[in-house]
C-alpha cells in the first residue's frame, strides 16, 4: 500500500484547506485511514480516521466542529477538509492506513502500518 498526501500550503487564519491522501495497493473491507499531524518539536498526534467500509469517522476535540473528513471510494482517495483554521493547526499532515485497525486504535499511531509523505500546512496569523 502507497499513500501519497497532497494539499498543503501557506494560509491566513480563517482559512480552509482540502488535503487529499491518494492511495495505491490493495485495500480492504475492514481497513481505516486516519491523517495525523506533527508541530515543530512536539509529537505526531492524531486528528482523524474513517472506516474504508461505512464510513465511520472519529476525530480528535481539536478537529470537531472544524475538520472533516471523508473518502471516495471509486478514486481510493481520502480527503480532509479543514475549515476556519488557526496558527495551532501548523504542522506536517501525514495519512495513514492499515488493515486492521480496531476502534480501540484507531487513535493511536501505532494501529498504522502505513504512511504517506507528509504534507504541510502553515495558518499564519
């Protein structure tokens, strides 16, 4: 499985941003995608995931309300739209998928066994 994030940029507060997260390689009915996001000097952390199958969607508090994310299934691709977006959201995006993610994981890096590039997105203020 490849993952290849796009849609990064340089952005004023407020702004919105769409990322995209294209996936190539086999998927399966039972497997998530998840972005993540890694601040200078802090940790990666999760934002949010989505079921490929159903399409269940878990966000972290910082994204609800803000963020939103979805999939399409026909082009294997995973979208997060980012609205009404403040300096504290600049960070390196990252996508992430694997096959078998429980909801117990789903949050955690460590449920991931794949990785996109990274993609970053800057708000300035």
């Amino acid at each position: 499985v490849q993952l290849q994030a796009s849609g990064g940029g340089l952005v004023q507060a407020g702004d919105s941003l769409r990322l995209s997260c294209a996936v190539s390689g086999r998927t399966y009915s039972s497997s998530a995608m998840a972005w993540f996001r890694q601040a200078p000097e802090k940790e990666r952390e999760f934002v949010a995931a989505i079921r490929w199958s159903g399409g269940s969607t878990y966000y972290a508090d910082s994204a609800k309300g803000r963020f939103t994310i979805s999939r399409d299934s026909a082009e294997n691709t995973v979208f997060l739209q980012m609205d009404n977006l403040t300096p504290e959201d600049t960070a390196v995006y990252y996508c992430a998928a694997d096959n078998a993610v429980s909801l117990a994981t789903i949050r955690f890096r460590s449920a991931y066994k794949y990785w996109g590039q990274g993609t970053l997105v800057t708000v300035s203020s």
